[in-house]
C-alpha cells in the first residue's frame, strides 16, 4: 500500500494537499461547488437561495475591490442572487465594520445587476444547534440580509448532495467532508477520548463553587474554544473532573449551548456580561471503581486520555502516557 505525506503528515485527501488555513478551506469550498452542482443547490437552500445550478453563476474566490478589501467567496447568478460569503475557521466572526464594507460592495454592485439579490453570509463553527452564530451576528447589514452557515451545516450538506451527485462528484464529496471535518475539529462521535480538567473549591462570584457546577448542577463551562489558552473548539464526547488530588467523575456532555452570562444558570450568581463561553450539560457521572490519583504535579492542566485508561490506571497520568503511546502508533 503506497502512502504520502507532506512535511512528514500524512495526506488523506487531495485538499490536505493545499493545507488547513481559512483560505486552504475558502479554495476547497469553492472549488467542489464549482464542481458538483448538487451541493451548489444544497447551500444554496442554506442560504435561502434555491435551484442556483439551473443559473449561469460565477464563483469568485479573493475578489479585491479598493475600499472595500478582498472578499472570500462571491456567488453570482445574473438576474437571480449576488453573494458575498465570509469564511472563518474557529468561533472568530467578523468585525461590523468588515460587514459593512461587504454590504456596501453589494450596494454598489447592485447597478450592475439590479435584479439580483444581494445578500451577505459568514460561515464559521457554531454550536451544534447554530445558535450562537444565529446569536452573535445581526439579521442584517445596512439593509443586506445576512445569513449565518456553520461548517457542519456545510459538511452535513455535502454529504446529502452524494446521492445525486455523479460518480466523480461522489468521491470529490466524500473527500471534501472528511478534509473540513479534520481542518474544522467536528466532533466525532464515535470518539472515546476524555478531555480531563481540573476544578477547585473557589467560588466564581457568587455562592457556587467550581466543584458545586457539576456535582450539583452537573453542568461545565470554559471560555469559547481557540486561541493560545488551548480551550477545544468543539465540544468533546467526554468530559472527566479531577480535584482533591484525584479524578472523581467522567461525563458524557449532553449538550452545549453558548453564553456570556452566567447568572440565569446558577442560583445566587449575579449577573454579568462577560467574555463567550460554552456551557455544557452533563450526562450522569462514571465514577471510577478505586481512588485514581492524579499522578503528577499538574496544577490546573488540561490533558486528553482514552476513556478506558482512565478506568484501568494507577493514575490520570499513567492514563495519559498510555493514551499517548497509542495515539502515536495510530499515528504511524
């Protein structure tokens, strides 16, 4: 069996071959719905635009216009729709003011073709309801409509667009999806890797504890996912809680739901707007059959481990380091 790699990573699809930054991911979008006319029809009933494969529509990847900057994907049907859509990876969405130079753009353009409708989207990760995409960005943009897509709902589209797409659109799909899912961390259920993190009896503002928040409200919350503080993007399947020097319970996480408050969900918490954070619900706890200790002088870390090391472990650094190991053969 013949493999290949790319600065020694291994190459699964041939759009890991452009990489895994916003704009590898703009091109590969762009590019499968240029390809397969399916999945051109099937985010275009995402964003409320139907049937665009029976139009004449050019896609535009990194349009530059002076004044209004360059845009990431413009979908254009003449006489029909006007797209500008803004790729992000990661929770980040834009800023107003970039919103604003986009709608703008399609105003302008407008006199070009004035029976196109002119509409804005921004396509990040969300939350697997959407809601906080839905939540964070405005119905509108100086009169613009302004959708809101999350990666899911794209790779979720794409894999509904197989069936009718022809045999080489099949296999460009079936690549696509699983390239986004690896570049934008979908969850994967069928994962059995915990994320292990640690709690303290301190309070956070109110009477509740860090410990309280899940052994009595069997609930979570971390800031929003990214950046250099290592938080996941995407929810994990299992969740695990270690304090008083050793690991107490493993969870399920039921659902997650984004917030910026966190008064309405624990009594006597005052209410404050602060930064986005993900608040999960926790499935009943697996509690381990002995004491396992936490093993090292980790403080506040954070650490990943196969849900089975854990249960069978002399400690959760024990767990980890076999975790490790066998991450690294699968690896191989």
């Amino acid at each position: 069996m013949t493999t290949l790699q790319l600065h020694g990573v291994g190459v699964s699809t041939v759009f890991d071959l452009l990489g895994k930054t916003e704009n590898d991911m703009t091109y590969s979008l762009g590019w499968c719905l240029s390809q397969v006319p399916p999945f051109l029809d099937s985010l275009g009933m995402l964003l409320g635009t139907p049937h665009l494969s029976e139009k004449n529509v050019t896609i535009s990847l990194q349009e530059y216009r002076a004044g209004t900057g360059i845009t990431d994907i413009e979908i254009h049907a003449r006489g029909y729709v006007r797209w500008i859509v803004e790729a992000k990876l990661g929770f980040t969405i834009p800023s107003m003011d970039q919103l604003e130079l986009y709608a703008r753009r399609l105003h302008e353009k407008q006199a070009e073709d004035k029976n196109a409708a002119p509409k804005l989207a921004v396509l990040a990760q969300s939350d697997r309801k959407n809601e906080w995409l839905q939540h964070q960005l405005p119905g509108s943009v100086l009169g613009i409509p302004l959708h809101s897509v999350s990666w899911r709902e794209v790779q979720t589209a794409a894999k509904g667009a197989e069936q009718d797409a022809s045999q080489s659109g099949k296999r460009l799909l079936k690549q696509f999806t699983s390239y986004i899912g690896s570049v934008a961390s979908m969850q994967n259920q069928d994962s059995n890797l915990v994320y292990v993190v640690s709690l303290s009896h301190k309070t956070f503002g109110g009477e509740t504890t860090f410990i309280d928040v899940v052994e009595k409200h069997r609930k979570y919350f971390h800031p929003v996912g990214g950046g250099p503080r290592g938080w996941p993007t995407e929810p994990p399947n299992y969740i695990a809680f270690r304090y008083d020097g050793a690991l107490q319970s493993i969870h399920h996480i039921e659902d997650d739901h984004k917030i910026e408050d966190l008064g309405p969900f624990f009594p006597n918490q005052p209410s404050k707007k602060r930064e986005p954070h993900v608040l999960y619900d926790l499935g009943p706890p697996i509690r381990p059959a002995k004491r396992v200790p936490t093993g090292a002088n980790w403080r506040s870390n954070r650490v990943w481990c196969f849900i089975d090391t854990l249960l069978t472990s002399e400690s959760v650094a024990a767990a980890k380091a076999v975790t490790d190991e066998r991450i690294r053969r699968m690896e191989e």
